[in-house]
C-alpha cells in the first residue's frame, strides 16, 4: 500500500475531515464515550471544530485518511468545536459536556509539545504508520522549538504503550483516576515523555 504523510494538510475535504476524525474518536472511544457518546456522535460534534494545523495525517493511494495524530501548538489543539456546536448536538446538557470534556485537559508546557492522540484505521495497521505519524510529530515539535513530546496513554492499551517504547518514549507518572474510575473503562493514565535529539 502506498502512504503518504502530511503535517498540517491543506485543502482536505469534508469527506477526509469525517474519516480522520471517525478513526480518531474510535481510537479514543474509552476516554471520550463518557463525554460526547458514541464514536459517530463525537465525531459528528468534533468535525465541526476539525483544525488541520494540529495534525499529522497518513493517506492512502487514494488520498483518504488512514492515519491521524493531533498535538497542541500555540494554544490550538486538533479539536476546537465552538460551544454552540455542543448544545446543537446534546441541547442545554451540551454546555457541561463541553466543560467536562476540561477533566481530559493536561497541562501545557512551554518547551514541551503535547500530543492529543493518535489513531490508525484497522485496515492499516502493522505497517509501521504509528512510527511514521510519531516521527511527523517529533519534526513538528523540532521546527517549532521544543525539547520533547509529551503524550498520555491508559492503562488498557499496552499496544500503544509498546509502541511508544520502541520509538523512545519513557513513562514518567502515572495517575490513578481514583472514583473518576467509575465514568470510563480503564484506571490509569501513565505520561510518557521523548527528549529530542538534533538531527
């Protein structure tokens, strides 16, 4: 299969913008099902604040998502839906999803460049594009000045945590939901970090 790789692409149609954030919310279904509901109805509600400088998109031959990493630049993350898009969708119980959504929320540091997930179709995996979307972001974080990546990755998915592993991300804490528990399916969340090298 053919891939390539685009940092912040350009001129993506609605129908890319719907799979790429389909892939994403069914990645990331355990963290944020509990705010925004099922993969489609979140990813109904996210398309709509979808900010293609805030990624990192694998594509097939045909030019269709297969592959998406989001991080946080300036402020900006992959997802920034305005709160009107949130009460359209869920009514007046919008509002507090939106803000609940804030318990997901980690703190940003200066020299540090925060990854907001990552995803790859079924279809695609074990063709080494987690690698390939991880190398993207760590250029992104190069070109933008920063010393290292930071990501979060829970308990219930040790396959991403070997994979960040191998590309030399090392866990630094781990926090324990506690009763927050008893709103998702997993316990932990463990911080893992990168120190970037010159290339």
């Amino acid at each position: 299969m053919s891939i390539s790789i685009k940092t912040a692409p350009q001129n993506l149609t609605l129908k890319q913008k719907q799979t790429a954030t389909q892939l994403y919310c069914a990645a990331l279904t355990q963290k944020i099902s509990p705010f925004l509901g099922t993969p489609d109805r979140a990813a109904k509600v996210l398309v709509q604040g979808f900010n293609c400088q805030r990624c990192v998109m694998a594509m097939d031959i045909e030019d269709q998502p297969i592959g998406i990493a989001g991080f946080y630049l300036d402020g900006e993350g992959l997802f920034e839906p305005p709160l009107s898009v949130f009460k359209q969708e869920y009514g007046w119980s919008g509002i507090v999803r939106a803000l609940a959504l804030s318990f997901l929320e980690r703190k940003k540091s200066e020299d540090v460049l925060l990854m907001d997930g990552l995803a790859v179709a079924p279809c695609a995996r074990g063709m080494g594009i987690g690698t390939k979307l991880l190398t993207a972001v760590e250029e992104v974080a190069r070109l933008s000045a920063k010393s290292s990546v930071r990501l979060d990755v829970i308990d219930v998915n040790p396959r991403a945590k070997a994979l960040y592993e191998r590309r030399g991300f090392e866990s630094v804490n781990t926090v324990d939901l506690g009763p927050a528990r008893l709103l998702f399916d997993f316990n932990k969340i463990t911080e893992m970090r990168k120190t970037l090298t010159a290339v």
